[in-house]
C-alpha cells in the first residue's frame, strides 16, 4: 500500500493537473460569490440598519473589520497592519496547502477543503489589499444573550474548509507520515519515518488555534453584551430614581447637582458605575428633559461595537 507521498509521486501528469484545476475552480467560485455578495450587501444595506430575515435571529447588518481576528493589531498604525495581516494570510493559506498535500493526499475532500479555503482566504484579502479592511454583513442572534459576531461568506467557506480538512484528518489518523491505528503504526513508520516536519507541527497548532479563537470570539462577545444589558438596567434604575425625583420637585435634577443629589435625597442608595466602572454622564436640558450616557467599555465619547456609547434620553 502506497503512503500519502508515493501516491502522489505515482500520479499521472493528467491527474495531478486536473487536481489543480478542481482545486481552483473551487477557490475562484467560492471568492467569486463572497465578493458579489459583499457587492451587493453595500449596495443595499445601509451601516447600522440590520435588514431582519428571519425574525429577529438572522439580520444582514453591514459592518466593517479592519483588524485581524479577535481586534488583533488594532494598536498597529494603518501603513504596518496592512502588510502585516497581508503577510500572515498568505503564510496561512500556504501552510494549510503544504500540509495537506504533503500528510494526506489528493483527496477529492481534500481538494474540497484546500478549494474552499483558499477562495475564502483570498477573497478576505483582497478586501483588505483594496479596501484596508474585511465587510462583513451576516448577523445571527439566537438571543439577546446569544449574539455571534458578524461575518460574510468567505468567513463560511474558510470554515467549511477547514472543518472538512480536520474530518479527514481524525478519519484517516494520518499525520506526517504516521497513523493513529496502533495495528498499522509499525508499518507506516517503516515505510514513511520522516516523523512530523515543523510546518506540520506549526500547522496543527494553528488549525488548534483557530478553533480555540472561534470559541474565545464567541464567549467574549457573550460577556460584552452581558456587560451592555447591565448597564442599560444601571441606566433604566437611575431613569426611574430621576422620575421619583422629578416627581417630587416638580422638576429632573439641574446638571450642576447631577445624579449625585439622588443619593443625597435618598431616593437611590448609592450611586451606581456602568459595568466598566465608570460614571455615568448626566446633562438636564430642561425641567422635563435629559441625556443619560454611558461611554461604553472605552470610557471615550464615540466608538462602536462594545465601544459605542450608550443613550437614554428622556
């Protein structure tokens, strides 16, 4: 029985061509819809108006990403992150290539997966050799708790891809060479003893990686939105102490005396923080008439995502 190599070097030049053709007919069709897709989301979506497609679970809400994965590099400036996160998705994409070819053949869901990838992964790229930035505009909430991050269809593809790769993986045991089947570990190593290479190790690791920042984006999403709904109840608590206030006094408090009065009064007791241990913002525009603010986990006016300021205006 021919190893993952042997086989490879047994193919006829016709095979091992049409390999390579699947393989880009794949990435080109995969890229090619990511990018009609994210042409059509900017034609017709409008940043910050979700567009709801079912109920309020899946919504194409149009955003932009121009950092990596999980804000990384987001403190570099725009000239150095740009080539560097250019750089990382190239060496990505060829590791993953490397790897599979070299551990577990030419597989047709090997071709599949290296397909898929490499479309996502390029189309990805292009969007930040172009626009200095990813759009992204599918948005899947399952509930107010349950929130995953936006992303598009190159991010499904690369996915997709990967998961199949890791399938194939767990399903033939074959790594480097070697075989997870304790029957057949003596045999493959005398046949293939060339062990595990670095880019293989460094490969694995990063599939391990990218699972484990899937994982860590989702969960610390949940904790930022957790954070965002308790402090609008902070803001809600505070709303109805300045209405008992207001009630009292025939008027909200003036922005000389801020929320602070309300402890003084006794009507809250003590002042509360946002769930970043900042103060709130108070400014009364008339007797009937206020701005409540929170400036959201940067503790600065402005920003967006977990950063954007939060509003109750009465």
């Amino acid at each position: 029985m021919l190893s993952a190599d042997q086989n490879q070097n047994h193919q006829p030049p016709a095979t091992r061509s049409l390999h390579v053709v699947m393989v880009l007919a794949i990435a080109v069709t995969a890229g090619s819809l990511d990018q009609i897709s994210k042409w059509i989301a900017a034609s017709v979506l409008t940043p910050g108006q979700p567009l709801p497609v079912i109920s309020d679970w899946v919504n194409l809400d149009l955003r932009t990403n121009p950092h990596g994965a999980f804000g990384l590099f987001a403190n570099l400036p725009d000239t150095l992150r740009l080539p560097v996160l250019l750089a990382l998705g190239l060496l990505a994409i060829l590791a993953v290539v490397a790897f599979s070819v070299r551990t577990l053949g030419r597989t047709k869901p090997i071709l599949i997966s290296l397909g898929l990838i490499l479309g996502g992964a390029v189309s990805n790229l292009t969007d930040r050799a172009l626009r200095g930035e990813v759009l992204d505009f599918i948005d899947i909430r399952l509930s107010q708790q349950i929130h995953w991050p936006t992303f598009n269809l190159a991010d499904v593809t690369i996915t997709v891809g990967s998961l199949i790769l890791i399938a194939v993986l767990l399903k033939t045991g074959t790594l480097g060479g070697f075989t997870m089947n304790k029957k057949r570990t003596m045999k493959a190593a005398a046949r293939n003893n060339r062990g595990m290479t670095l880019i293989e190790i460094m490969v694995v690791i990063a599939i391990l990686g990218m699972m484990g920042t899937l994982i860590t984006v989702f969960f610390v999403e949940q904790q930022d939105q957790a954070k965002v709904d308790s402090t609008l109840i902070q803001m809600h608590n505070i709303e109805d102490a300045l209405e008992a206030f207001r009630i009292r006094h025939g008027a909200y408090p003036s922005t000389e005396e801020g929320l602070n009065i309300l402890v003084t009064k006794r009507i809250m007791k003590e002042l509360p923080k946002d769930m970043w241990k900042n103060e709130f913002q108070y400014v009364r525009h008339s007797a009937r008439s206020y701005t409540l603010k929170s400036f959201g986990g940067d503790g600065a006016s402005g920003g967006e995502e977990i950063d954007k300021d939060l509003l109750l205006e009465q």
